[in-house]
C-alpha cells in the first residue's frame, strides 16, 4: 500500500496550457495611456457619489432599520423629489428626519 505522499499518488502539477495564442488585449491603446474609456454594460462608469457613500459609512454606527409604508404626497411635491435624481425616497426620509429633529 502507497502512502498519500508517495511519487505517484501526487497530483499533476498545475502548468496550464493556452487555449488561444493571440491576445485579445488592445496593448497600444494601454500603452499610449488614454484616459477616453467607455463603460460597457459589463464594466459600467463607476458613480462617485455611491463610492464615497461607502466610504463615509466606513466606521459608522449601523443605520437604523427602514418600515415600509404607503404614503400620499401631492403629485408636484414627489416629481421635484424624482427630479433631483436617483435616491430620491432617502432625500425624503431625510427631509421628515430634519424636520422632526428640528421640532424637538
């Protein structure tokens, strides 16, 4: 009986072997540094504001947990909200909280 450490019971080793021989790679655009890159649907242009938002929570105690609740507004007051961009029921939570802390 062969031990598992014997010679022939080792795996192979872990060489692989191209499939392709020709890079898909664009050296000379990489290599001339242009900065003109367009996002694909698969590498979509990072958004700032969502890279700093992690990073400003970084530390942070956690936030409190969200209720789901149906609520009227008038139709002019929630399209200026959608008007200001993505985000918009958090700029809402943050207006009532504004307004409730300044009612204290």
């Amino acid at each position: 009986m062969k031990s598992a450490s014997s010679r022939s019971e080792k795996l192979p080793s872990a060489s692989r072997k191209f499939t392709s021989m020709k890079s898909k790679t664009d050296w000379v655009r990489l290599k001339s540094g242009a900065g003109d890159v367009k996002p694909t649907p698969e590498h979509p242009e990072a958004d700032v504001e969502h890279i700093v938002r992690g990073l400003v929570r970084k530390g942070l105690k956690p936030l409190p947990s969200k209720a789901s609740i149906s609520l009227r507004v008038d139709q002019d007051v929630l399209e200026w909200f959608k008007a200001q961009g993505t985000g918009y029921q958090t700029r809402i939570n943050t207006v009532l909280r504004a307004f409730r802390d300044a009612s204290v």
